[in-house]
C-alpha cells in the first residue's frame, strides 16, 4: 500500500482509525505551506474542520 500521509509536494489530508477502540490520527499539509497533526477523535475531527474550512480547496473559493 502506498504511503498516504500527505507532504509539500503532495498536499491533501490523511486520517485514520485502525480500529474503532484506537484513537484516531491525522495529518494536513496545504499548498500554502500550512501544515498540522492530530490524536485522538475530538482533534482529528477539528483537524478535518479546519482544512476543510481553511485550507485545500477552501483557497479556491477565495482566489488566494
């Protein structure tokens, strides 16, 4: 399996829960050069929040 997490030349977000007893974990890296991780479910899903709003395809909506 190829490695997803994603890296400057590869920006995007990866998540994942190996189980649903372990927490979860994620990492964001953006275009932009923003960057950031997070463990455990309540962080990831803010992580996921954040880049979603913010970062990724967000900067389409606002041409930066």
């Amino acid at each position: 399996m190829a490695d997803l997490t994603p890296t400057t030349d590869r920006p995007g977000l990866h998540v994942s829960k190996p189980s649903p007893n372990a927490p979860a974990t994620g990492s964001a890296v953006c275009h932009c050069g923003a960057s950031a991780t997070a463990t455990g479910d309540s962080q990831v899903r803010a992580l996921v929040e954040g880049y979603t709003a913010n970062h990724g395809a967000a900067h389409n909506r606002t041409g930066r």
